[in-house]
C-alpha cells in the first residue's frame, strides 16, 4: 500500500466541512474556525484548560543561590550540567520549529490550537534555559555552552536521530512520514528529557543548585502535557487510520522507541556515570527501561523490557520532584505556580 500524500491546509478555506463527524486528525478539509463550543476530540478542552493554567515566565524563579553553587560544582557535576543543558535547550529550539510544521497537515483545530500552545511553551523552555545560564555564566561560557551539540560527538548523534526524521517529513508530505514524526516527538517528549531532568533533581537532594531544579519543574510539568497530547494523538490516528498501524509499520515504531532509550541510556550513562553523588549507570539504565515501558504501553502495546516494569525504588524521589500538581517556587513566600484553582493534572504517563 503507497503513503498517502498530505495536503496542506488552505488558511482561507469556505467550503470546510463544519459538521463535528466530518472532522479528521489529517485528510479531512477544515474551515480552521477555533470553535471552544464544538469539537471532535473531547479530551482537547481539558488539555487545552491545563495547558493555560500551567503559563508562567522563566523569571519567576531566584536562581541567586544557584549563581553561588555554579563555581563551586564538582567537575564531573559541572561538565554534566554544561552538556545537559546544552542538549535540552537544543531540543526545545527544534520543537518550536517543527510543530508549526506539523499543525500545517493537522485538519482538526483543536488540535492545531494545542499544538500553537506546545510551540509557545518550547519557548518559554528555550528561555529558561537562557536564563538559567546567563545567571550562572560569563557570556563567553553561556555561547560555548549552547553550541556544544555541534561540537560533541555523542551529542550531535543524537540530536541527528530525530532532527533527521523531522527533516524527512520536510521532504516528504505524506500519512506515513507524519506518523514517524509523531513517534519522534513522543520519544522526544517522554524518554529524550528524562537523564537531564533526573540530574538536575539530584543536584538538588544533595543541596545544590536549587533554582534550577525549580526552573526544570516547570518545564517537566510542560512535557507532562505535551506527552499526553502526541499520545492522544497518536492514538485518534490509531483508530482512524488503520493503514497507519500494520504489523510492519508498528515493528517500525517500536525500533525507533527502542532506539529512543537505547540513546538516551548512553548520553545519561556519558554525562552521568557512576562520578555523580546520588546516581549510577544502572540507576540511570532501570529507570529509562521503566520509562520506555511506560511510553510504549500507553500506546496500546505490549512491554518491551520484560525486567522493567515497574518503577525502580532507587528512583523514586524522581517522580516526586516532577509531581506535576506539586509544582512550587520560592518566589513570594512559596507561591504556588500552577494557577487552577480547580482541575489538576492527572499524569498516568
């Protein structure tokens, strides 16, 4: 069976289809009206309600004591955190720009609509991170820094893996090369950030860099919601294109998940190792396995780490940094950053 090509979605489009059951994830003709009051996918309109909630600004958190902690890093610590933010704030950058790629052969607006706040939100990442070193670092340092993805080898492999598929989708249009660029930002949003997110809130059990631990908070708290979305996603397409989902199509999907933890085991057992205080390469290897579980059988798909199943106990402290309804600053007295006063996230991913 061929791919089928994907059209573009006319701004200006009078003759979309307005009736909901008409309405489709790709192929269908949109009117690209942003109608809160009618739409296909239910589950947008409490994602789109969490996402709003979860604004905040990269500011709003004192990264003082972190500027005093920097210098005084261990050197393993400090080559970590050079090297992991360097990585990260690689990744964002990407996402901002392949999204509104992607929303152009999305035919559903509401999903597009959450797709135009996932690009603002990679933003406001990519100035956290910005932020984060120009409190900590001479202008000199924060450039060599950001650059270090060209640089290093290990680094540049794997922003290449999923920069590539991106790019493959740029060249060409069609159901399939979208579905692997889903798949791609699913790995991307659920095992690529997770060795960076661990590091930063281990330095901060062990007392140090405290705003930065706080600053990743927010931003996992983000990913959080992203990673609900392109499963949500992918799942709409599940049922809606079958052709999409056969036997040789998902053994595809499911070597690029592999791929996925496999790449992201290797960068967090390089910048980690057994050198940092709190952490070990198998630490480091349990917990993606675990992760990499989780992200696969939300998709409806049997384990792929038989030994892995269940959270390891030695990592358990992670999901309690990232509680995405625990999400706390000290900027004026505590204040909490989540602005719901009555819905919460529910992270079963």
């Amino acid at each position: 069976m061929t791919n089928k090509l994907l059209k573009k979605n006319a701004l200006f489009n009078p003759d979309g289809d307005i009736e909901i059951h008409l309405r489709k994830m790709i192929g269908g003709n949109s009117t690209n009206l942003n109608d809160f009051n009618n739409m296909r996918y239910s589950w947008v309109s409490d994602w789109y309600r969490q996402a709003m909630n979860n604004f905040w600004i990269p500011e709003e958190i004192n990264l003082t004591q972190d500027a005093k902690d920097y210098p005084k890093l261990e050197p393993a610590e400090r080559k970590a955190y050079d090297k992991i933010l360097s990585f990260l704030v690689f990744l964002d950058s990407l996402q901002s720009n392949n999204l509104p790629s992607i929303s152009e052969y999305i035919t559903a607006n509401e999903i597009n609509l959450c797709l135009h706040i996932q690009a603002f939100q990679e933003c406001v990442h990519s100035q956290s991170y910005s932020y984060m070193l120009d409190s900590i670092c001479s202008p000199e340092e924060r450039n060599e820094i950001l650059y270090q993805w060209k640089t290093d080898e290990l680094l540049l492999e794997r922003n290449t893996f999923i920069g590539d598929c991106y790019n493959d989708f740029q060249e060409n249009k069609n159901d399939f090369s979208l579905m692997k660029t889903l798949i791609a930002n699913y790995i991307l949003e659920g095992i690529y950030f997770y060795s960076g997110f661990m590091f930063f809130y281990n330095l901060s059990r062990n007392g140090k860099m405290p705003g930065s631990a706080q600053e990743i908070r927010y931003i996992n708290r983000d990913e959080n919601t992203h990673l609900w979305l392109f499963r949500n996603i992918i799942l709409e397409l599940k049922k809606e294109e079958p052709e999409l989902f056969t036997a040789d199509k998902i053994a595809l999907y499911e070597d690029m998940m592999r791929e996925g933890v496999r790449q992201e085991i290797k960068w967090g057992q390089y910048v980690i190792g057994d050198q940092i205080q709190g952490l070990t390469q198998q630490m480091i290897a349990d917990y993606i396995h675990y992760l990499g579980n989780l992200r696969w059988t939300s998709l409806g798909f049997e384990p792929l780490f038989p030994e892995n199943l269940t959270e390891p106990e030695t990592m358990n402290w992670v999901s309690q940094y990232s509680n995405a309804n625990m999400v706390k600053t000290d900027f004026f007295e505590a204040k909490s950053t989540a602005y719901a006063k009555s819905s919460a996230l529910i992270d079963d991913l």
